[in-house]
C-alpha cells in the first residue's frame, strides 16, 4: 500500500523557489518519492510513500510534507524580501 500527498502553492518565481529546494529532494529513502514542477501558477509537489501500512511510514508522510512546506515558506520568503529591496532601490 502507498500513501500519496500533492502540495500546489502559488509563486511568482517558481523555478527560482525549485532551484532552492532542489537539494533537499536529492537524497531520499527507496520507499519516498518526491517529484516537485513548475506549474502555470506556481509550484506542485507530489510526495509518494510506499510501505503505508506500517503506520510509521505514513509519518514519514507527514514528516515529509512538513520539511517541503518549511523549506517553500523559507525560499517565498527570501524572494519576497529581495523583491521589496529591490522595489526600494527603484524609488
């Protein structure tokens, strides 16, 4: 059995937050897929787990959509404060 989590988060610079994130992705256990992509509104992240009925796979889930959602808000936040010091420089 697998347990299977999507995340859709708006970004305008997607593939700069992907860029961000990669490295976390590089090195997972055989039993975690995770496949984040550009979408036409930001970001899509599908997490796949397999071995589900084992109860301490499906917090490795949950675990799992918890370290992806920390590093996004981190990376959106960075973007964010380049943009409003870049937005500064231009007055």
């Amino acid at each position: 059995m697998r347990c299977k989590a999507k995340i859709e988060i708006e970004a305008r610079y997607p593939r700069d937050v992907l860029e961000s994130i990669e490295p976390d992705n590089l090195v997972s256990p055989k039993h975690i897929f995770i496949e984040c992509r550009e979408t036409s509104k930001g970001i899509e992240c599908e997490i796949i787990v397999r071995g589900c009925e084992d109860p301490k796979r499906v917090l490795t889930l949950r675990n799992t959509i918890d370290d992806i959602l920390m590093t996004l808000k981190a990376s959106l936040s960075v973007i964010d404060k380049i943009d409003s010091l870049n937005a500064r420089k231009d007055l």
